[in-house]
C-alpha cells in the first residue's frame, strides 16, 4: 500500500521532491508514495484524479497553501482541512444563494477521512474551508461568504480533492500553509514563500515517520 501527494502546482512541494530525490514530472514518485501534480483548481484537480487514482493507495495528502479568513492565524501556520465546500455550486435566487442541498442535487460539503494516529497530524488546527474557482478578493463578497459559510481557509482544489477521495473511499488528509490573508485583493502581502517552506518542513516530518 502506498500514499499518494497531491499538489496543485510544482512549486508547492519542490523542496519536498527534492529531499527525496524525486525525478521530475507530473506523476512520480518512490516505493512508498507517488506524487501528483493536477493544475490549479477544480476541473484540473478533478482530471488528474481521475486518471490517477485507484485502490493502491491507503492515503490521499492533498498538500498546498491557502488564505485565511481568519487573522488571528498566522500566515505560515499548517492546518488541517478537515471539511471542505464547494462554496460557488448553487444558484442565485435574486439575493439569496441557493445551495446544491437548497436544489436537491446532492451536496457541497466533504470530509476528509482517515484513521491515522499521527502526532505530526494532531498538533494541527482544525479548520473549515472552502473551494472555490474564483478567489475572494473584494470586500462585499469576502463579507457575503462569512456570512453564509463562516469559513476559515480557501483554496481552489480542496473540496475537489476530498470529493475524489470520498467516491472511491480512500482515506484523505489535507493539509494547507497560510500564505496570506483573505482581503481585498493585496498580493504584496502574500508570503508565499514563509508557507512553502513550513509546508514542506512539515510533510517532510511527516512522510519521514509515517
Ligand atoms: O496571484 C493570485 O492572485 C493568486 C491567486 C490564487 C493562487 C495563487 C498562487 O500562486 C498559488 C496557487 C494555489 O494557491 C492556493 N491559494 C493560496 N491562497 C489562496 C486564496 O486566498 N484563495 C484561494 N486559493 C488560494 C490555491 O489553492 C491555488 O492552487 C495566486
């Protein structure tokens, strides 16, 4: 049996492919886990998933970094993404958003799952997300959203990752680092690179003992 690491982009996990002496490309890996790299977003997520997943593995880690709806976390904290929704998939009925749950056509929200007894995994924050195509980035849409979903992170692949997952019924973890706060649109703030180095800090930590 064997993990499988998720990322959106290259960069997210580099020095992770690197510490393990990775070879380059999309889909790779080693004896003990196989690395996927989808593309940013749902559709992507979503495609590459269904060409790669399969029962071999005991565990799906979606790794990436996120925004925060929520300032008293740090930017470069790790957490762990334990509920997901697809926070766009719906319909407008003139002011109101009516969910996919409001339409009757299945629902928005998934877990991740697993039965790990991990340390590395425990001492994490739980939080909920959302996932969406189109980033938060203005102040009347950032205080709809509250409103509606009280989220605390957001990222563009998470619920998309744990949907997959959920289908087949493999165990799944996701695991972000804040990158930035979710605000009207300030990218000078972002620190992309504070996350991407805790992040791989710590699923290095983690593939190492598990
Ligand atoms: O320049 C931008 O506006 C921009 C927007 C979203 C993501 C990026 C990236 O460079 C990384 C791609 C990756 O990052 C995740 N992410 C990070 N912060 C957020 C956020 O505040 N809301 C949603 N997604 C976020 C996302 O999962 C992407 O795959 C650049």
């Amino acid at each position: 049996m064997k993990m499988l690491i998720v990322a959106a982009t290259k960069p997210e996990i580099a020095p992770l492919m690197m510490h393990f002496n990775l070879p380059g490309g999309d889909f790779t890996g080693n004896k003990e886990f196989d690395i996927l790299i989808t593309g940013v977003g749902m559709t992507a997520t979503a495609y590459a998933l269904g060409k790669h997943l399969s029962k071999q593995y005991n565990l799906v880690l979606n790794l990436g970094i996120a925004g925060s709806f929520d300032r008293s976390i740090a930017l470069g904290t790790i957490v762990n993404v334990y509920e997901d929704t697809f926070a766009e998939l719906g319909a407008e009925d003139h002011e109101k958003f009516l969910s996919i749950e409001d339409l009757g056509f299945g629902k928005s929200t998934h877990s991740a799952f697993n039965n790990l007894l991990s340390e590395s995994v425990a001492k994490l924050p739980k939080v909920k997300g959302i996932t969406v195509n189109r980033v938060h980035g203005c102040e009347p849409s950032i205080s709809a959203i509250n409103t509606r979903l009280s989220p605390v992170a957001e990222s563009m692949e998470g619920a998309a990752v744990l949907y997959c997952c959920g289908q087949q019924d493999i165990p799944c973890l996701q695991i972000r680092s804040i990158s930035n706060y979710v605000e009207p649109r300030n990218r000078k703030a972002w620190k992309i690179d504070l996350a991407l180095k805790n992040l791989n800090h710590w699923a290095i930590e983690f593939l190492t003992n598990t």
